[in-house]
C-alpha cells in the first residue's frame, strides 16, 4: 500500500486514540460498541461472503514519528485471514481486494470506521466496489474487517520513558524550590503509553438494501499487539462472537 507509506502520524493520534478507546469501554455510559439492524438474524445467514481485510497499522521509530507501515499491515491482515480460516465461521472463501487501485475507496471507508458511532452505523454508505464485490459473490451478506493500530520500536519506547522520567523529576525539582507545578509537563501525566495497540472493527453488509446491517468495534481491554496471534485471536473471537456456531 504504498500511496499511504509516507503519512505521517503524530504520536499523540492514534496511540492516544486507541487507549482511549480503552478506557471508554470500561465506562458503561460510553453507549453500546454494536449495532444489529432488529430485521436481521446473523446467526441464520448460511454463508457471509468474506471481503478480504484491511489494516492500517502506524510504525513509531525510534524518533518518535509514527508513519503508515506497510509491511507491518500486511502480516495483521495475514494474522487476522489465517485465525478465520483456521475457525468454523460461516464465511466464503476469502475474496481478494485491490485497495491500492480498484478497491481503494473501500479502504478509505474502512478508514472512517474509528469515528462510526455504532448506534449510527446503519446510515453509512458503501462503497461502489464493495456493493459489486458482494454482486459477484452471489451472496447476500459481506463481511469486511478492519485492523487499526500502532508499533512502537524498542529505542523508541525505552527514549518516550527516560523523556517522560527526565520531566517527572524536572517538575518535581522545581515545584520542592518555587512552588510551581508541571513546568514541563502542565498536564501532570508521567505515564508511558504501551509499546503497540489495537483496535478491530467489523461491518456486515446487506447486498440487497446496500446498508449496513451489524457494526461492531472491539477495543482490548488490555495492551494488544496487531501483529501476534495470540493477542489478535482473542479480540477477533470477541469481535466475531455472533457468528461462532
């Protein structure tokens, strides 16, 4: 996907994003993370036709600077295809998709997902790419997944906690002599974020209507790595729980 290998990413976006993200879902007034249009019953659809998935996955060096990584995308797509195929979901053989060309205003859909209130998902528009895909699959029903997350490198994360250290111990300095606190830091969090993060989104689409019928985000709970099997395999259950028979 090299039309997105040069964008840069503060390292305040996405990683702030995604832990607070986190943090909502432990708040039970931040509203539901699903949606399912009351007309649909997803456990009776025999089969879903399985759109390829998408990721987008920003690498932080060891500057700090966070930049779309297409390699690190392309194994949390891997990751993602290989735990389905390797599970009893009802879905078709996966159909490929060309997000640098033909598909791409698929991708740049799927973008838009982190903004999606769920309880709203249903006035999305789909795409013209995805409606034909579905056309052409004979299926009633798409399913389309997307990965959403950040790396950070090793140098990179060891430098953000000797920064966020060196501040602490500043502040605390000036505040025992002059009284004045969070010199460096005004907003008193010392915190390191976690190395990586994750979030999956997933939207079911009905090819007869062209609407969304089922929306659902799944943010861990816990530090999740877009790229490891294991830490992917436990949100994708989560996020997939309707359709596990």
């Amino acid at each position: 996907m090299l039309i997105f290998t040069k964008i840069y990413i503060p390292m305040k976006s996405i990683k702030h994003l995604i832990i607070g993200l986190s943090a909502l879902l432990l708040v039970a007034a931040c509203g539901p993370s699903r949606y399912t249009n009351s007309s649909v019953n997803l456990a009776s659809v025999p089969e879903y036709a399985f759109v390829e998935p998408y990721s987008f996955i920003v690498l932080y060096g060891d500057d700090g600077k966070g930049y779309y990584n297409e390699q690190s995308s392309a194994t949390a797509t891997n990751t993602i295809t290989n735990i389905i195929n390797s599970e009893r979901f009802p879905f078709s053989d996966m159909i490929p998709a060309d997000y640098d060309g033909e598909n791409a205003d698929i991708a740049k859909w799927m973008q838009t997902f982190p903004d999606v209130d769920p309880a709203k998902a249903d006035r999305l528009s789909v795409p013209k790419s995805l409606k034909k895909m579905l056309d052409q699959s004979g299926l009633r029903y798409g399913v389309v997944i997307y990965s959403y997350g950040y790396v950070q490198t090793k140098v990179g994360y060891q430098r953000e906690k000797i920064e966020k250290a060196a501040s602490k111990a500043i502040d605390k300095a000036i505040e025992s002599l002059t009284g004045i606190r969070g010199l460096t830091n005004p907003s008193g969090n010392y915190s390191v974020d976690s190395p990586y993060g994750n979030v999956l989104y997933c939207a079911v689409i009905d090819g007869e209507t062209d609407r969304v019928v089922h929306f659902v985000n799944e943010t861990p709970t816990f530090a999740s790595h877009p790229e490891e099997n294991s830490y992917v395999s436990e949100l994708l259950h989560k996020l997939l729980k309707e359709f596990i028979r």
